[in-house]
C-alpha cells in the first residue's frame, strides 16, 4: 500500500517511529502548504523557505501563504531547484544548482540521505524493500550523480515539460503518443489487469500494449469506473501542478472533465483545501455503492481498494455512507475530448456533449452572494456538485484585473471609483445598466475578492465543473475619453429609473480599435490569473435599448465581442444571457436577434433562455437560429420570499424544447435572481436534468417530503400536495415578483389577486403544525413551517388591506381603525417575532455579513448602507422601490410594520378632516421614513430568538378560523 501526502494544513506526517497504516513511517523532511494560487513547500533545516510552483506571483499582497508560512519569489528561469526524497531506490543530497534549459528541475530519486519520504513514488523507506519501478529508468545524460531517472522538468507556467525518455521515444512516433495523458514508461502491472499509468487512470488491457503503437489511447477508456455509465474523461492541466509536488492522494492526481458527475459523496471531505480532493474521480473520500460499480473500481475506491484517502471525521452528518454517489452518477455529459475547447472544437465540442447543467444568473452576484465569504461558497459549491451542476459563472474579484487594466491604460484612481457601484450593486454595474452608485469599492474588497476567486474557480475545477469567467461587453469608465481623446464611444441611454447621475454609460463602437485592445487586455489579464475553461459571459445590452435597430449594426456588435474573447483564447465559446430578447420584444425582432446571433460562429456561442419556464424564446427565433442555447428556469426575481412555482410548466418544458423541429438545446440551467427560497422548486429543476421524460408530480413530491424532513408522515406529505396544486402551480405567463401588499408601500390601488386558492395555504399550514409532534426536530421541517406560516400571513395582511381600503372608501371609520389596528399593532409583530425566530429569516444575519465583509469601521458603514438600500429603496431615491423585497425579522416590524402605521394614520386623519387622500403627498412623507430606515444604524440580532412552534400555533389559532372562513367566502 502507498502512503499519501499530507491533504492539507495541519494534515502532518506521523513521528519518526509512528504508523501511517499498516507500515512505519519516519518523518518528512518537508510539509506541503496549499496557498491559494500558489503552492508552498517548507524545508526545514535547508537554505530553502518554499517553492513556487505556480509559475505565477500569486495573490497581489504578497508574501504570505494561507497559514502565514513566508515565501520566496519565483525561481528565474534556467535555474536549478533540486527536491531530493528518500524511497525504496536511495537517496541524494541536494547539490549545487546546475542550469537546465528551459525550466525548473525539481529533482527525483537518489541515494545517501537520510530517512524520509520519496518524491515520485511516495512509498517510506525501509530495509528490504524492493526499488522503486522509476529507478529501473536508464540515468539521463547530465544528470547529477546518483541520479536513477530523469529529472522533473518545469516550464515558467508551472506545467511539467517532457523528460529525455519522452522526448525521444516522441521523435521516434511523431505527435502520436501512447496515452492520453501524455505519460511515457512510467506503468504499473497488475496481474490479470494490465498496464496501468501513474500519471492517471488509464488502464491498458495486457495483449494490446505491443500492439498499439502510434494510436491514441484515451484515459476515459479504462475499465474501473465507479459507474455503469463508463469511464469519467481527465482534464489534466490543474492537477499537473500538485502532481509535481507529490500532493496527489490516490493513484489518479487528474480531475474528471467538465460536465462528468462527480461520485464523491462526503460533504465533510470537501471542507479540506482545494489540493486534497483534486486527486481522483473516484474519490479520495467516497465510498462507491450501486450496481454499476465493476471490480476495476473495487479495487481502487475508498473502503474496497488500496490507495484511498482517509475516512471523513465521524460525528459529521454531511459524512454518512452513501449518498450522493448513486444520485448523482446518472449521466455522462461531456467526452473526454469533448466540451469547451476539446480538441474536436468548440463547434463540435456542443454536439457531441449530452448536457449541461447550468446554475447562477448574473443578479444573484449581488442578490444573494455579494457578502459571502470562503465558508459560505465552499457549501454552495459543494450543493452544486451533489445536484450535478456542471456550468457555473465564477465572476468574483473581476474589479481588480479592471482596475489593474485601467490603470495600465492611463486611467486615475479617481476616474476608476467614479464608474464601480457599491459592492451590493456590482451586478448592474458588470451589464452597463449602473455607474457610481453605492461606491467606490475600497482596496480591501478587491484584495478579498480575489482571495476568493482563486478558492472559487480552484474549488469548482476540482469538482469537474466548467467556470464561467466574465469578459469584455464593450462597456467603458468615463476616464477612456480622456486618455484615449479620439476614441469612439456613444453614451447609451438611462436605466429603469436612474437618471445619468448613476446610468448612462459609454459603450465603445465595435470598429474602434480599442475595442479589441481593451477586451484582449483584459482577458489576458484574467486568464493570466484565474486560467481558464474557453467560456466567457458578456452582456452587452442587458435591458438597454440598443444605438441603431440596424441588423448590420448589432452583427458588428456581437462579432467585435467575440473577436475581442477570441484574440485571448482562440477557444473561446460566448455564454449570453438571452433576457434581452423577451424583454423588449417591440425593439427584438426577428432580423434583429438573428443578426445580432450569426455575428458569432455557429456553435461558439450558447444563449441562455433565461425565462423559459414562462416566455421561452426559442419558439419564436427558431431555436435562435442555430445557436445552441440551454433551457432555463429564472423563478425568482430580487431574492423576494413568497412561495410560488410552475412546477407543470417546469415538468413538461426541457422535453417539449428537446423534441422542437430542429432543437439546438443543450442543456437546463437554474437562474434565479435570488436564492435560499423555495427550496422544493429547485429540486425539482435538478431532478428533471437527470430524466427522459416529465415525472409524475404527485408522487414525487410524496417521496420528496420523507426525503427532506427524514421519516414518512402523512399530514407532511399531504401539506406538500396541497402546495403542490395551489401555490406551485401557476399556469400561464406567471411572475414571480412578490407585489403582495405586506411588501409594497401602501397606497389604495393595490392588486391582492392570487393564483391559487388561499384555503389550500391555511390547509397546509394546518397540517404541518399537526406534524411538528414527529418531525419537529428537524431542521428543514421548522424552516418550512416558517415559510408556509409567513405565507398564511401575507394572505392575512391582503385581508385586512382589503378591509381598511373599503371602510375607507365608505367613510367607516370605525371599521377603518379596527382593521388597521389588527394589522399595525398584532399581526405584523407576531409575523416579525416568527421570523426572529429562524436563522434563515433573520435581517441581522444579512447586515451583519455586509459589516463582517469589511475591514474597518468605514467600511463596515458603507457595506451595512448597500445592504440596506438593495432590500428597500434600491437607489437613492426609490429607483426601483421594493424590488430586491424580503420578508425578514426586524425589516418587517422597524419597516413595513412603520409604513402601513403612517398609511393607516393618513387615512384615518383624512375621514376626520373631510380632505380627500392624496397618493403623492403620502410618498414624499413614506419617503422620509423609508430613507430613516437605511441610516437609523440599528443593529439587529444574527441569532434567532424564540420557538417556532410555538408562535406559529400562536399565530394559528389565533387567525385560522376567520381566515379560513374568509378564504372560503370568496377569491382573496
């Protein structure tokens, strides 16, 4: 059995003297420290402090590794770094630097050492031991004495370059290599099984090794998958750098290619820096279970094979057997070759995949993500794995590579805070809709930011998934005119309710040179940074009118931003949001989407249908005219909360979109603006990426109810069906934009109409509570029973809105004050003490990530504002008032609650004064208690206060029986 390298910080060798399984083992003479975008090597007891692995500088503040370990700059080129290890074949001492062509070498096998740790093979020392197989390699000419193979060589990029052997023996061949990882005589035999390579998975069958000269052998064709499905293909260029430094666990070190479903399954393994999972698809922590797992694989994995990594920690529930490896090894989406920027093209690349599962909309940056840090994305990102997602925009930390662009191209510092908007505002800011507002972004955030990005893209690249990095849209600062005067550039119109102040940006004309100088420098620079998966996201007119309806206008357009992805990376494939189309559908026509479309080359671009679920596109463009595109569910709009769904037009779209004449679908993808709402709706979504055909809805949300509170119940599972046919089960062109009453400033022409029956959401409440003696220790079930309480809440202020509007209208003002006194003084605090009282629900748990965000007290202020403004008045003066609304604990009471109490006073101030009620005198004194709000600096608690069983039964037999009577009487 081989021993592993330590997974990360704080994963140490044993002792001298110690065991590391059934062996002793001495110590190393070394400790492996991941470093964001480098990879730290500490060698006590020599002159070295760490090696440079990346080929990169890293990070821009410098000196310092993830645990504080100091580093070394990076070696020049040419120069020698000798890394010597103990094994089973000798040892070296390190000797002097000797100049090698081209590289970096990092050193192999050699002898007179003392005890420690082999650098290639990773097996301890010991008397008796047979030779490590790479000693038996002929010594190369110049190499060091001792020396047993051929040295590692290293580029300046980090990537390993070809050894004497390899060199050779390709002059002999050609281009054509054995293996698909490019691997030379470095096998292994195993008895009845074949070769095998220990650069990855790839496993030759014994009478085809002499055979096969000349002919490519893919690394997805091996026999041990850990699926019925067949092999998961490699995509080697990220794992190359750990491999290098021996940080591989397991016998595979590459990672499973874009689209490939993971089979890991421990959510708890994952919470280990990035290095220690990229080791193989068949999981470093993962214990394979299903029928499809073949003996190749049971002799590999975790618990059935030799070279596992350690078991997850006990007592964690993420970690328990099973899981989601059976769940999620359904499909297999890309070939090895295959997706973005294979050797068979981007074009052919798409037709050749199955599908892609796409997940983020480009709002839910700000919506949602804008103040999390590494914990919070590492869960997200784990969810995303177990649901399959393969596509996901990794857009953090772009500010800084623009800034630094800018700044190369003669922009100030000043001219640069005057175009970024606030940190909860960026969003609008990256599509040219926003400028200025809520900013500028200090230099902390652009330093966290890409602390961020790097664990983002690395963790993400590890799990399979294809990132998504942001590229040039044509959007400038102001400060391009002036440095660049002759420059031709338009100021495009305002944006919803902003005026230039805040909108009005410049986009660049897409014959103007800087146009691909600006776009091919900034992605470059990403790249440079980030590396890359060749799929890259603009948005050019994202709820902007366009300069010119001319069809030869938005082809050149479209085709400067692909030409400006493409100077960068010749691979480069545009992913696009298709809003645009269904959004101003008076401006889009059909000549204009088709030009705007065939400005790019058939197949280098994918166009998400962003609202597919209620106004798909594609019917009307015809497949948008030949461009793949992906079938998405938006749902959500600002984050709001309110449950709503379309879970029969969700359950019938993806298939009638695959089976439209000539369908260039190729994928499904969730966008919601916001999430951590409506949690049943996105399971759904997910499952039918996995399905043939719709799913019988009823019973699945049976099975789906035992399956997220973890035991049958019968009222449980009866209140989700009764959710199912009502609140899930708007039909027609429905949107999700909560306009009920309890979240709009109040004024006498309120729509209270709903979609479904009321009774059924009182019916369901009814139930869970009935529940909550089995099930009331379950986390989810109590998350539940808020949401669908809150629910029956807001169907209760629509009633008593409903009651106040006529006895005002009737001049009844005894009736007025009864029902305005209910809803001010009772119903809104029990609806704020119900929300205090989970975490999920709680606005101090949104203000104070804001302020944890920052580095100083200043910063704190600022962020705590964006914060505010974004769920109230985004925009300095209501903008767009109540978009981003959220049904929170304490925005409800020291908000809403505050707003209604003003409405119910003018209206009752109106009845006595005989004066008729004037809607714009009520805004510009809401306004003032609105904007009181934002600057109040109350700080509101992050820890949930009270029972929710309790209140919400409070709250039941309190309002049940009217308001089922209600319900019942009539449509609300």
């Amino acid at each position: 059995m081989r021993n592993r390298l330590p997974a990360g910080p704080g994963d140490a060798f044993p002792a001298a003297g110690g065991t590391n399984g059934p062996r002793e083992r001495s110590r190393s003479p070394f400790t492996i420290l991941p470093c964001n975008h480098n990879i730290s090597a500490r060698f006590p007891g020599s002159g070295l402090t760490a090696l440079e692995l990346a080929g990169h500088p890293g990070p821009p503040w410098g000196a310092l590794g993830v645990l504080g370990e100091p580093r070394i700059p990076v070696p020049p080129l040419g120069s020698v770094l000798e890394v010597s290890a103990d094994s089973p074949c000798g040892w070296e001492r390190p000797g002097q630097p000797e100049p090698v062509p081209g590289g970096v070498r990092l050193g192999g096998h050699g002898r007179d050492a003392p005890g420690g740790f082999c650098w290639r093979c990773r097996d301890a020392p010991g008397p008796g031991r047979r030779r490590c197989p790479v000693s038996q390699r002929p010594r190369p000419a110049g190499a060091g004495p001792g020396h047993s193979r051929s040295p590692v060589l290293m580029d300046g990029r980090g990537r390993r370059r070809a050894g004497p052997y390899r060199d050779g023996r390709d002059r002999r061949r050609g281009t054509q290599r054995r293996w698909r990882c490019g691997g030379d005589r470095n096998r292994g035999w195993v008895r009845d099984r074949g070769w095998r390579c220990r650069s990855c998975c790839c496993w030759r069958p014994r009478r085809g090794e002499r055979g096969t000269r000349g002919r490519r052998r893919r690394c997805g064709r091996w026999r041990g998958a850990c699926s019925a499905l067949g092999p998961p293909p490699c995509r080697s260029r990220w794992t190359r750098r750990w491999r290098l430094a021996g940080l591989t666990s397991t016998g595979c070190g590459r990672l499973p290619a874009p689209g490939w479903p993971s089979p890991w399954r421990a959510p708890a393994a994952w919470r280990r820096p990035p290095v220690s999972i990229a080791t193989c698809e068949i999981s470093a922590a993962a214990t394979c279970r299903g029928p499809g797992r073949s003996s190749a694989c049971r002799s590999r994995c975790r618990g059935c094979g030799p070279r596992s990594a350690p078991p997850p920690p006990a007592g964690n529930g993420d970690a328990g057997p099973g899981g989601a490896h059976a769940s999620l090894a359904r499909d297999k989406a890309l070939l090895c070759n295959g997706g973005p920027g294979g050797r068979g093209g981007p074009g052919r690349s798409l037709r050749r995949s199955r599908r892609y599962r796409y997940y983020q909309n480009v709002c839910a940056q700000s919506y949602s993500f804008a103040w999390w840090d590494w914990a919070r994305w590492e869960r997200e990102i784990d969810w995303m794995a177990l649901s399959g997602i393969n596509l996901a925009p990794a857009f953090a930390g772009q500010e800084a590579v623009w800034q630094r662009v800018y700044r190369n191209l003669g922009l100030n510092q000043s001219e640069i805070d005057k175009y970024f908007t606030g940190p909860a505002f960026l969003a609008w800011n990256r599509m040219g809709n926003l400028r200025r507002w809520a900013g500028p972004l200090p230099p902390a955030w652009h330093f966290k930011q890409l602390y961020l990005q790097y664990r983002i893209v690395e963790r993400m690249r590890s799990l399979g998934m294809t990132t998504v990095l942001p590229a040039f849209a044509g959007h400038v600062p102001q400060g391009i005119l002036r440095v660049f005067p002759r420059v031709n550039a338009t100021r495009l119109g305002h944006w919803s309710h902003f005026d230039c102040s805040y909108s009005c940006t410049y986009l660049l004309d897409p014959e103007d040179p800087m146009f691909q100088v600006i776009g091919t420098l900034f992605l470059k620079e990403l790249i440079k940074e980030f590396g890359t998966d060749h799929v890259y996201s603009a948005d050019t007119f994202n709820e902007m009118t366009p300069l010119s309806s001319d069809p030869a206008y938005l082809s050149r357009v479209s085709n400067a931003v692909f030409r400006s992805m493409a100077g960068a990376d010749p691979k480069a494939l545009w992913l696009m949001q298709g809003w645009l189309f269904q959004h101003q559908p008076d401006f889009w026509q059909p000549a204009q989407v088709r030009a705007l479309l065939h400005g790019v080359p058939l197949g280098r671009m994918i166009v998400l249908d962003l609202f597919a679920e209620s106004k798909p596109v594609y019917q009307w463009t015809e497949s948008f005219y030949g461009q793949p595109f992906i079938w998405c569910m938006l749902h959500n709009f600002g984050g709001n909360h309110g449950l709503f769904g379309t879970v029969e037009a969700i359950n019938h779209g993806p298939f009638t979109a695959r089976r439209f004449p000539n369908s260039t679908m190729v994928g499904t993808g969730l966008v919601p603006e916001g999430i951590e709402q409506n949690d049943m709706v996105y399971e759904l979504m997910n499952e039918l990426g996995w399905r043939q055909e719709p799913l019988d809805l009823p019973s699945w949300v049976t099975r789906y109810a035992e399956r997220r509170y973890g035991a049958p119940n019968a009222a449980a599972a009866g209140a989700w069906r009764l959710l199912l046919r009502s609140v899930y089960n708007c039909t027609g062109i429905c949107v999700n934009h909560n306009r009920s009453p309890l979240v709009r400033r109040p004024s006498l022409r309120m729509d209270t109409e709903l979609w479904y029956n009321a009774s059924d959401v009182y019916e369901a409440w009814r139930l869970l509570l009935s529940a909550g003696a089995q099930l009331g220790s379950s986390p989810t079930f109590l998350y539940d029973l808020v949401d669908v309480t809150r629910q029956a809440a807001q169907q209760l202020v629509s009633d008593y809105y409903l009651s106040i509007r006529q006895a005002f209208q009737s001049h009844a003002l005894p009736e007025l004050l009864t029902a305005g006194g209910v809803l001010v003084y009772d119903l809104l605090p029990e609806l704020d003490s119900l929300l205090c009282s989970h975490s999920l629900f709680l606005l101090g748990r949104w203000l104070e990530s804001a302020r944890a965000a920052a580095t100083s007290t200043r910063e704190a202020e600022q962020y705590e504002l964006n914060a505010r403004n974004q769920v109230t008045l985004w925009g300095p003066s209501g903008n767009i008032l109540d978009y981003a609304n959220k049904q929170l604990g304490g925005l409800v009471l020291d908000y809403y609650a505050v707003r209604w109490s003003l409405f119910v006073s003018v209206l009752v101030e109106s009845l006595n004064s005989g004066r008729p009620f004037h809607q714009n005198q009520f805004n510009q004194a809401v306004f003032q208690v609105e904007r009181g709000f934002i600057y109040n600096k109350k700080r509101y608690p992050a820890v949930p206060v009270g029972d929710t069983m309790e209140i919400s039964r409070k709250l039941f037999l309190k309002y049940y029986p009217s308001a089922l009577r209600r319900s019942l009487a009539g449509p609300a």
